[in-house]
C-alpha cells in the first residue's frame, strides 16, 4: 500500500512520489517494450513449434523436393536458429513481414489491404457497444442501488448474462438468416455498401454491451455505498449531482479496465465475425493461411492483432491514470 | 525466562527505511511497551523479530544466539492485532492451535495440550472444535494467544492485539496477558498506539517515532517524566490527560 | 463473448476470508437451487452431462447413417431438424455431438485450471523475485484475448481436436492464473498464514492446510464459467474450420456445416447453435448463481421483507414518549423523539435503535457512546438523514434545525441543511471522492447552495481550507484527497462543513482511524469552532474519554437504546447506570490502579437481532434482578439534566465485577 495515510507513513517515500508521472511514463513504456519484445518472439517461435516441416507443409507432399528445399533457403529457414531470430526481429522493425507462400505477395502488402476493413469493424462495434452500454448500465444502476428494484436486477442481470454469453458469430448466423435469407432487407457478405456493415457491426457490439452494461451496474450500485456518496448526500447535493459527478466516473474508472479487455475480445471476435459475413479484413485472412498453412501471413497478423491488443492495454493504462491519479501509485 | 535483544535492526521496503538502527532490550521476563503512531515503524519492528519482515541491517538475538526464523522451532511467538483475520476460518480452534505445536506430539498429547491451552486462557476446552466464526472477537484473540503459547515460546510479540476489540472486552484481554505473564514468566513485546494500555500492562516503555526508537527506559520513569519532547506530544495528545483537561 | 473469461461472476464479490467465516458452508451451496434462474441451469447442467453420457450409446449409428436419397432435406415429421449433405439426421448427430462438444470442454478446463494453479500458486512457493517474474508475464498473457491466444495455439499445436483442446487450454490459462493469483494474495495477507508461517510451517504446507482450502469456492464457481467459455470457444475454432475434423463432429462442426446450407435448410445450422448456446447458457448461469450464493450477500439481499420506497424519511410514530428536559428549551438545534431505526432481515425486521430521545441546544456539545452495535452511528445517520432506502426510520418528532424531517422536503430545505448541518465522518480517505480535487469537492456545496460562481466558490474554498489550519491552502486544493495526510482529511473534511454557515455538526467517529496526536487536533479544531459561532456539537464515538474531554453532556447507548444520560463532568464520579459505570471502569487510564485487574464486562454486547425482553444489559449486569429480566426500565429523570434508565440506578455494586475469577466470566 502506498498510500499517503499519515505523515509518518509518508516521509520515506516521499522523494520517489514527487514525480508520479515520469514514473508512471517510464514504468508504462518499459512494459509496453517488454511485451512488444514477447510477442516478437512468440510469433518467431510459433513457426519452429509447428511439428514438421512448414514449407513442405505449405506446398504440400506433392512438392518437388528442390522446390521446397529452395523456398527453405529463401526464407532462411536452414540458417542457425540464433541467425533466423535477429533476422526476423530485424524484418519485423523494417517492415518487412516475408511474403507469403501461397501468393507471393509481401505480407505487409497483404496486412495494407486487409487491416482498414477490420480497424472499421472492430472501432464502430465498440464505439456502439460504448454508446449503448454506459447510459443502460448507469440508470440500471441506479434503478437497482441497494434496497431497490430487485425485480429490475433479476431482469436486468438475466438479460446481460444470456445477451453476453451468446457468441458473436452465433449472433451473426442468426442476423444473416434474419436479415439476409427471411428478409431481404440489408448486405450480409461483403462491404461494399455503408450498409453492408450494419449486421457485422451488430453482432460484434452485443455481447461486449450486455458485459460492459452489466458490470457498470454492478460498479455503480457498489460506488453508491460509498463513504464518499454519503459525504455527498450530506452535502445536500441533488440526487442528479450525485449520480453523475460523484458516483458515474469512479464507476467508470472500474469499468476501464474492463473495456480494454473487451476492446481486445472485440479484435478477436473480428475473426470469427468477418467469416461469417465473408468480411475481406485481417479475420478471414488468417483462418484462411491457418488452412493453408501459410505461415508468413500467419505470423504477420498475430502480430498485427498483438500490438493491437498491447497498444489498447496501454491506451486504457493511460486514461485510467488521466481518471484516477491513485491507479499510477497503486502499482508498486 | 529469556531475554530478546534488537541491535542496530533496520528495515527497508524498496528504498523507504521503514525501521532505522533500532537496538532495544527485551528484559528475561518483562513486558517492554514499544508505542508509537502508525507508520512509526513499531509492527514492522515486530514483524522482523518473527521473520516476517526481512532485515536490512543489524541483529535479533535470543539469549546470545540469533533468533531461529526457519524450520520448526520457532521460540519467538506473535499475537496479531485483527482476530478476524489470524485464524483460519476454515480450521477449528483446535486445529489452529496445534499446528504450533512441536512436531513430536502425537494426537492424544496433542489433544491434552489443547485443552489445557484453552483452559489456560479461560475458554472451555470443550470448545476445541469451534470454528472462529462462533467466537467473539475477544474470544478469538485468547485463542491466538493460545496458539502462540503452544508454540512453547521464550518470547511473545503482541501487536495491538487489543486495539480491534470493544472497550468492554479490551479489559479480559488486558487481564489475561497480565496475568499469563506473571503465572509464565513470559518475556514479552506489547506494541500498542495506547499509552495508558502500555502503562497497564509494561514495566519498560520504548517510544518509536519516524523508525527509530526515541525514548526508552523503565515506564513509570518515561511516563512521569518524559526526556523527548515527542513522547510529552504523545502524552499530551492522551485524551483525559490531565495536562490538558480543559472542561467549559 | 467467448473470448472474454476472468471477468465473469461479477455480480457477486467473492471474498474468500468473508465467505469462509459462515459456518453453513453447505446451505449456501443449496442457495443456488433456491433462485429460479440458479435452478434452471442446474437442471440443464444435469440434463447436459446425462445426454452427454446417454446419448452417443443410443443414437450414435443412426446419426451416422447415410442417406443419399434425401440430402439436404428441410424439417419433417421424420428428420425434425432435416438432413445435411449425406442425408444423416441433424438432431440426432447434434444429440450425440453433446459427448465430444463436452468432453472437449471439460478438457480444456481441466488444462486451463491446472496450469493456472501451477502459476498462481508459484508467486506463493517460488518466492519474491521469481514470483514477481510469473506475475509479470501472467499479466501480459492474460492482456491478449482468448481466441487470440486460440488462434495462435492452434497453429502451434495443429488443426484437430487434440490442437484445439490444447490451444483453448492453454487459452484459458492465463486468466485463470491472474484469478488464482488474486485469491492467493488475498489469502496470504491473512494473519492467519503469518502465523502458520511464524510457527514454522512451510510454504507447500500452507498452501495446503491454508491457502487451497479459502480458494476453493471461487475457484470452482470460475471453473463451471470457465467451462462454459470452453465450449463456446470451441464452437468458435470448430465453425472456422480449425477445430474438429471430419467425420469426428461437435457442435461447432455441425454449425459449420449448417452454415454453408444456410440458403437451403437454415434448421441445420440451429439445431446446433442452439445446443450451443443452451449449453454454454448453463454454465454460465451455474456459475454465476453459485458466485451469488457463495459470494457475501449485504444484509439487504437477503431480505424478504416488503420493499419500503422512500422510508429514508422518518415516518411519525404516534405515542407518547418523555421528552428530554430540555426540549422545553426556546434554541433547540435537533430534538428527537422515540427514534426507531429498523431494517429488513431474513425473518421480518431488526431494529437496531429503539426508541431514542434527545435534544440538543445551540452550542451544545453532546457525546453520544457505546460499543459497537449499540446504534449509536445510526442514529447520527438517521437524524442526518443519511441512511440509505433499505433503513426504515421512524420518529415521534425529528426535528433538525426547526426542519421537521417526518415531513416531505423540498429544495428550500435541502439548500438550509445543506450549509448549516455539517457532518463529519469516520474515515476521513474513504470520504472524499478520491477522482475530484479536494478543492472541487470543497467549491460545490456554495455553488450549488450559495449561488457562488467558480472562482468565487473556490476562493470560498481556500479561505476554509486556512480556516481549518490546513497551510498552503491555494496549492491544496489542486490536490487529490490522496496526496493529503489523515489528519489533514479530516480537517479539510470539516472545513467542507464550514463552507455554509453550520449550526449543528454532527461528526461520527471523527478520530477513529487517526493517530493520538493527530487526534487531538482535530478535537481541537471541532472545539474551536464550536467556541467561535456557538455551534451545536453531537460527537458519537466509542471512546469515553474523548467524548468526555470535548463535550458537555454525554449519552451512553446500549442495545439501541440511551442507558443514561449525564453532565461529562460526572462520567467518572456521578455515573448511575451499572453499564457507564463498568464502561468508565474499564477502559485503562493514565491513573489506572495498576495493582487490580481491570474491569470487564461479562458477556458480548446483545445482537440487534436477538433483543432480550426486559433491560438488555441484564444478562451482564451484577445488579440485575428479576424486574430487570421482565420490564424494559424507561429512560427518567430525576428532575435535574440528569436522565437514568435504570431499575437499579445508583444502587451499589457489591461484587466489583473486575474481581471475579475469568472462569466464572466465561461461563455466561
């Protein structure tokens, strides 16, 4: 605990809070480099784990052993494992990602034409998911706040459970016979149309609403039995004042963290979501090199989806400290 | 009876000195009161004799040797300030108390043992198979004090083992640890922030301030006539303090 | 969501240490058949592992059988759900598809609760420096979603069945780590372990007698989440393909293939999607009702009693009761009469306070002590108006500053209260809104009553916080409440009283969670701003040495009810009632004899749910007699301020209870 609770608990550590936030700056990118590193190299080690021979399971037991021992050689894999990792660390820091060895393209190029399409998808399903489930989850808060509306949370808790446990892409086979085989009424391959993104969008923002929804409920019926809550009731504060400036941003501030998770559950929902409506982004991509075991591209997209996943963590590190100055304490 | 010598200890938490060359005496059979405020270092200190905080410097010495802090025998014993949180809710009080014991018991002593712990702290050995949810929390805090007799200890720390009880209950505790110390010869830590409940129960007085021990000596000494003008601030702040009694 | 595990169960806190102290550990495992939502899943549960075991012993040739004159059939009478594209009945094989759907669930969980155990229990066993490296990396692994790590697994591993019960294994790993993790060190910081550990117990010991035992119960509520998880993020690998492989089938397989028929026969792809989600429903809903069951329920979950909107506000009581002798007095500031506060419990209502009368003149100070449970802080609360809705207040007269509170208020009553009653509470860190600037927080109440602007409001602000002898107040109230110590919380909390012009400030506990000399500064301050405007001073504490150093008059509660009430001065000397008088006693001082035992007070302090008939000090008191044990002795006066409720006031006290043997003590 590093608490300021009494000048005597204090004095010691006082030289090493005077500047929180170049600790809070240091501590943040040096875990942010830590994990980059990490994931570098997982994604190099997920392609010598694979059992056997990749290229050869990529080309297939037909190939022509010259060919396959010649793409080995292209792709460096026959130099000493030390050599390959630099060689990759060094490829991944210029921006060079290989070239897949199904269509010889650079897979950078690839990961260029995919990624808009799965950014879009992945920030509009959490911006609705944001936009649907704050305003829910605080006035179903505050309808169920202790000694209130027990009806209201049996109902409101069953719902978000079902809503939040539904899987995206079940959600999305459901909206495509809806809306695209019983009636006609909007794209459900594809996104070549505004509208096309209309069901991806929808099917990606439910379950992550319902969860964000539900546990900002759960926080503000908790940040309403406060101490400091009372301390604002006492000050004779209209209830209004009280919910919004007093109990919504410490319920928010719990939230946050949860919203990087579920932003990065969005991410990977993207996958499955972008198969069902045949989306062209990074999702259908990857489960189509996984099935032609095309591992350049593979590996690529991990990692795309890696930095993306880390940056999100630390945006939300971030903001949590902009909210809450106590969090960048908290963690020694 | 032994006798418990802190030299020079000092702790640190990462760069923060929490204790700062402290060197106190705990007397063959004599309670020493360590007060202080929160944050002064006192628990910390108590929590080094026990192993439970690591050293930075110094020493703890048991009669000469340094204090054992690995495997069984352990003949430093502690009594914690929360009898909420210092027995397992999930173990009866029997159980609790046992496990200090020496691992050469078998059952049957075992058994005797317990009973004759409890009954030691005026709790019917009956109720061996409680579980501390049924205890009060003075009741709970003379099975802790049980536990830590158990151990068969020359030395007992007591960290504000009272300041978590009702006034009314404080008493039975207070009454206890007197009266366990005189019957055992028991040499004994009391650290607490009150200083009339040091008065009650210690004949040397320790004052720790900012980590470092500031006053010590015999009680009715440092008591009544104070050397460091920070224990006149702590004897002052007593409320009911005759030096500043100030009725309208 | 499939990918996201860790999260769920968050409707119910499940604090081990909280839960392991209820001794009807197995009733609150039945509670979850008890909700009509808890028992439908249990119900499914079961219904899912028979069919699971069932099923595949049944159906499983004719799931298989070819048909190949009728593929890709639509719903009849003899294929409910159709036919796929060899002809094989789509209810049948997704009946039969339950076995593999679960086990491979089942599989994964196991891995993920294993491996997470392995690394949220090694911090414990490893030690500090190498445990801080597994928390480390358990951190950045649990960052990256499930179906990520899935993904990147099933590469690893291969596509298959084996691959994907791997992958989803290893998946769920992490966050099971974190929770382990967080259960571990809520447990190790426990006295309890400290003690093992002092009484030279090993680390592996501990974890077993100690650690594994507290953790149980969350840890399988997150397991049945888990697996629930599991299965959806198998149906999710098999759907793209990666999971199970031809002719093996799961659920995920099935909707795979449903899928690509959607056009053609749409029951084939929900028959399974439904099993699925029926499925994963179940385990969710196990999960999360046992989290509730198990979990720490508030006393106000548990009620049965009617719902009470509204009932914050005190309710007029009809019946007499005594007045205090001074409510005759022309410049009251508070007078209660019969106060009651209730709450709704298991079986009907406790009542906490019972029957409260008092009043307080203009710059009075009145104490109000007792233990713990003895109501006194609810009544601070409920004359404040700060209970929430589930008290249920009740009054004769609760007239606060001429506002009668039985009555509906409105805004002008909230803008007089709010600038002329000042509350000061216990903990002065938990009090202040820990994300808004002190200054911020200070500012609101006169813009919000004054109709002060910003600057103003802040100006206001600065000036208090000098009032309240806080330095370098125009710096301070940028701050956050952290950056202040407890003492200058608590001052700045007062100073947030002085924002308005109060008559009356009730502070609860104000001193409890200070240190002594930081303690007397603040009683210092309350002191002086009670001398300087004539301010009215209700101090509840549990201390009655403070209160008898600040106030004037002092009230002794018992029980929810005041015992007696008396000059401070005469605390020590002219105290009637047997209970302040072993209360004084008891309580060591810088006089204390040191040569006699101190003395206590037999006994516990009554549960507010079981009030004995009769004085509820009798079971503790020496006096008591048998009128003492039948009628409930009314708080009266004897014509001075002085007030007893007492059938044996003054009387002497033979037996000084200090003396009796312990043994004796124990056995009431």
């Amino acid at each position: 605990m590093a608490t300021t609770a009494s000048p005597g608990v204090a004095w010691p550590a006082r030289t090493l809070d005077a500047r929180p936030w170049l600790r809070f700056g240091l501590r943040r990118a040096g875990r942010l480099l830590v994990s980059l590193w990490v994931l570098l190299t997982a994604s190099f080690l997920m392609t010598h784990l694979i059992p056997g021979d990749p290229v050869r399971g990529a080309l297939g037991p037909t190939a022509p052993a010259e060919l396959v021992a010649a793409k080995r050689t292209a792709l460096g894999l026959d130099d000493p494992l030390p050599v390959q990792y630099l060689d990759h660390l060094r490829g991944v820091l210029t921006g060079d990602l290989g070239t897949s060895l199904i269509s010889q393209v650079p897979v950078s190029d690839v990961i260029g034409q995919r990624l808009p399409a799965t950014l879009w998808l992945a920030v509009l399903g959490f911006a609705v998911a944001v936009a649907v489930a704050v305003p829910v989850g605080v006035a179903a808060g505050v309808l169920t706040r202790r000694g209130h509306g027990r009806r209201t949370e049996l109902a409101f808790t069953g719902t978000s459970v079902v809503l939040g446990t539904i899987p995206d892409f079940l959600v999305g086979v459901a909206l495509v016979y809806v809306f695209g085989v019983r009636l006609g009424l909007l794209p459900v391959a594809g996104n070549d149309t505004l509208s096309s993104l209309v069901l991806p969008v929808l099917a990606l923002a439910i379950g992550p609403a319902a969860i964000l929804a539900r546990v900002l409920r759960v926080e503000m019926v908790r940040v309403l039995q406060a101490d400091y809550i009372r301390t604002a009731r006492a000050k004779r504060l209209p209830a209004r004042t009280v919910h919004l400036r007093h109990a919504l941003p410490n319920a928010l501030t719990a939230a946050l963290t949860l919203c990087g998770l579920l932003l990065g559950a969005l991410v990977a929902g993207t996958v499955l979501v972008e198969n069902v409506f045949a989306w062209p982004g990074l999702g259908s991509t990857i489960v189509s090199s996984i099935l032609t075991k095309d591992y350049p591209v593979v590996q690529g997209i991990v990692l795309v989806y890696g930095v993306g996943v880390l940056l999100v963590n630390t945006l939300v590190d971030v903001a949590l400290a902009l909210l809450d100055p106590r969090s960048m304490i908290r963690e020694d | 009876m032994s006798e418990l010598r802190f030299e020079q200890v000092s702790v640190r938490y990462g760069r923060s000195t929490v204790v700062d060359g402290v060197s106190l005496v705990v007397p063959p059979g004599e309670v020493v009161g360590l007060v202080g405020e929160s944050g002064s270092g006192k628990s910390t200190l108590a929590r080094a004799a026990v192993g439970l905080a690591p050293l930075h410097g110094g020493s703890i010495l048991l009669d000469g040797e340094p204090v054992p802090l690995r495997g069984r025998r352990r003949p430093v014993q502690m009594v914690f300030q929360d009898p909420f949180s210092s027995l397992d809710p999930r173990m009866t009080i029997g159980a609790s108390i046992a496990e200090a014991m020496p691992r050469d018991l078998d059952r049957s002593a075992r058994r005797v043992e317990v009973a004759r712990l409890l009954e030691l702290v005026h709790l019917d050995a009956a109720r061996a198979d409680a579980r501390p949810a049924e205890l009060s929390g003075g009741q709970r805090q003379r099975v802790a004090l049980a536990r830590a007799l158990a151990a068969r200890p020359a030395v007992v720390v007591a960290d504000e083992i009272t300041s978590a009880l009702d006034v009314s209950v404080q008493g039975t505790v207070l009454n206890l640890v007197r009266e366990l110390q005189r019957e055992l010869g028991l040499s004994m830590l009391f650290i607490s922030h009150n200083l009339a409940v040091v008065r009650y129960v210690a004949s040397y007085v320790a004052v720790m301030h900012r980590g470092v021990v500031v006053e010590q000596g015999p009680a009715a000494q440092v008591l009544a006539e104070p050397a460091e003008p920070y224990t006149r601030d702590l004897l002052a702040a007593v409320p009911g303090s005759t030096l500043r009694r100030s009725h309208p | 969501m499939a990918g996201v595990d860790g999260i769920a169960g968050v409707d119910a806190v499940s604090d081990p240490s909280r839960a392991g102290r209820d001794p009807r550990r197995a009733s609150r495992w039945a509670g979850v058949v008890r909700t009509p939502l808890g028992l439908a899943a249990v119900v499914l549960t079961l219904a899912l592992l028979v069919l699971a075991v069932v099923a595949p012993m049944l159906w499983s040739a004719d799931a298989s059988a070819v048909d190949t004159d009728d593929i890709l059939a639509g719903p009849s009478a003899e294929h409910w759900a159709g036919t796929d594209n060899l002809g094989r009945d789509i209810v049948l094989r997704t009946l039969v598809a339950t076995r593999l759907s679960i086990g491979l669930a089942l599989g994964a969980t196991a891995i993920a609760v294993v491996v997470g155990l392995v690394l949220g229990t090694a911090p414990l066993l490893l030690g500090r420096r190498a445990g801080r490296a597994v928390v480390a990396g358990v951190n950045v692994a649990v960052a990256f979603p499930g179906l990520l790590l899935a993904l990147f697994f099933a590469v690893v591993f291969g596509v298959g069945a084996t691959g994907a019960v791997l992958a989803v294994g290893f998946a769920g790993a992490p966050s099971f780590a974190r929770l382990v993790q967080t259960l571990v060190a809520g447990v190790a910081a426990h006295d309890y372990v400290s003690a093992a550990r002092v009484a030279g117990v090993g680390e592996l010991r501990i974890l077993v007698r100690h650690v594994l035992p507290n953790i149980a119960e969350p840890l399988i509520v997150n397991a049945t989440i888990g697996a629930g998880s599991a299965l959806l993020s198998f149906a999710g690998l098999s759907f793209l393909g990666l999971g199970v492989q031809a002719p093996a089938y799961d659920w995920g397989r099935l909707l795979f293939e449903g899928v690509g028929s959607l056009y053609v026969n749409p029951a084939a792809a929900f028959a399974p999607g439904a099993a699925v989600l029926l499925a994963g429903l179940a385990l969710n809903l196990l999960g999360e009702s046992a989290a509730k069951a198990v979990g720490v329920a508030s006393p106000g979950e548990l009620s049965v009693a009617p719902r009470r909107r509204r009932a914050a506000r005190a309710t007029p009581l009809p019946g007499p009761a005594e007045p205090d002798p001074q409510a005759d007095a022309p410049d009251l500031v508070l007078d209660v009469r019969d106060l009651h506060v209730g709450f709704p419990a298991r079986d009907g209502r406790v009542e906490p306070v019972r029957g409260v009368t008092f009043a307080v003149r203009r710059g009075e100070a009145v104490g109000i002590v007792g233990e713990s449970g003895s109501g006194k802080s609810l009544t601070a609360l409920a004359v404040a108006q700060l209970l929430d809705d589930l008290a249920d207040v009740r009054a004769e007269r609760l007239d606060v500053l001429g506002e009668d509170l039985t009555a509906p208020g409105g805004e002008s009553r909230r803008h007089h209260l709010g600038t002329s009653l000042a509350m000061v509470f216990q903990d002065p860190m938990s009090s202040f809104n820990p994300t808004t600037r002190v200054g911020a927080q200070l500012a609101e109440v006169a813009r919000h009553h004054q109709g002060m602007g910003r600057r103003e409001a802040m100006d206001r602000a600065v000036d208090r916080l000098a009032a309240v002898r806080i330095d370098d107040a125009e710096r301070r109230v940028r701050q956050y409440p952290h950056e202040f110590s407890g003492g200058m919380r608590q001052r700045a909390m007062i100073g947030m009283g002085l924002m308005g012009s109060p008559e009356l400030v009730i502070a609860d506990e104000p001193t409890t969670a200070l240190d002594v000399t930081v303690q007397q500064q603040v009683l210092d301050l309350l002191q002086a701003i009670r001398r300087a405007d004539d301010v009215a001073l209700v101090l509840i504490s549990h201390d009655v040495t403070v209160v008898g150093d600040v106030c004037d008059r002092v009230l002794v509660m018992y029980a929810g009810r005041v015992v007696e009430d008396l000059p401070a001065t005469g605390l020590t000397t002219s105290a009637r009632h047997p209970y302040t008088r072993a209360l004084v006693a008891a309580v060591p001082t810088m006089d204390t004899d040191l040569d006699r035992p101190l003395t206590v007070i037999p006994g516990r302090p009554v549960d507010p749910a079981d009030v004995p008939v009769g004085c509820a000090y009798a079971a503790r008191c020496p006096l008591a007699s048998d009128r003492c044990r039948a009628e409930d002795p009314p708080l009266a006066g004897d014509g001075t301020a002085h007030r007893v409720a007492c059938w044996h006031a003054g009387d002497p006290i033979d037996v000084d209870p200090g003396g009796r043997p312990l043994a004796q003590v124990e056995a009431t």
